[in-house]
C-alpha cells in the first residue's frame, strides 16, 4: 500500500491536491480551545420532559413558516416520536403562520416516524380534537387513492 501511495505522489496533480489540503489543514483552528463545536452534545442528557418542554416553547415563538418548519425537523430529528402535546403545539403554530400544507405534513412525518401502524392510530386519536378544531385534514382524507 505505501508502494503505491509513493507512486501516485510522483503525479504533478496529486502533489498540487496534497500541498492544497495541507495549507487548508494548516489554516484551519487546531487549538483545543479553539473554535471547533461539537453540535450534538447539548442533547446527551436532556430528558423526553425538557425536550417536550422546549419545543413546547419554541413552537409557541414561532412566528413565520420557516421559523415553524424548522423547528418541525429540529423536533424530528431526534431518534423519538414527539408527544402529542408537541404536535398540538406544532399544529397550532403552522396555522397561526396560515402554513396548511406544514399541518398536513406533520401527521405524515408522524406516520414515517412511529414504529407500527397502531402507534400512529393511537396519535390520531389523541390528536382528533385538534385536528377537528383548526381544520386539518390527512393526506389519505385529501388524496383517497394514493398509498
């Protein structure tokens, strides 16, 4: 293996790419007080009530379609489904900003999520009254022959 990585070096170009690398790993911040950020450590010990609560609140901020679209995949990324109280939040931020099609949306997101078909029944049913009172329809009630 040495042998070859010796004889691709003696290429022009793959010389020109290595010093290239090797000056922007030079400029890049090393130090161990520097500036490199480790994005998922602030969630290593958040319990499922902290997470509810803070995107409770988040939610309740939002103040644009973006705004609540992101803090929807921010809530979604995470390797569990959030709670209906979440969700209604989330549901009544996206018809504050008049976001229809983001309401929809989330109980699709529910779907892909939950792990059996009678989880995301059991959020349905518990989301029935919200889902009456702002007026949100399912895919499957809007589009009846699609999958």
């Amino acid at each position: 293996m040495a042998s070859f990585i010796r004889y691709s070096m003696r290429s022009p170009v793959a010389r020109q790419v290595t010093s290239q690398l090797a000056y922007r790993a030079r400029a890049l911040p090393t130090s161990r007080h520097g500036f490199v950020r480790n994005y998922s450590a602030h969630g290593a010990d958040e319990t499922f009530e902290e997470y509810n609560t803070r995107f409770e609140k988040e939610f309740e901020n939002a103040y644009d379609p973006f705004e609540v679209q992101r803090i929807l995949s921010n809530c979604f990324s995470y390797d569990h489904v959030p709670s209906p109280t979440v969700i209604t939040k989330a549901l009544e931020a996206a018809r504050r900003v008049n976001d229809f099609a983001t309401a929809v949306r989330v109980f699709e997101a529910i779907k892909l999520k939950v792990p059996a078909k009678h989880l995301y029944e059991a959020y349905l049913d518990e989301l029935k009254d919200i889902r009456e009172q702002l007026g949100i329809p399912l895919k499957e009630e809007l589009f009846p022959g699609s999958k």
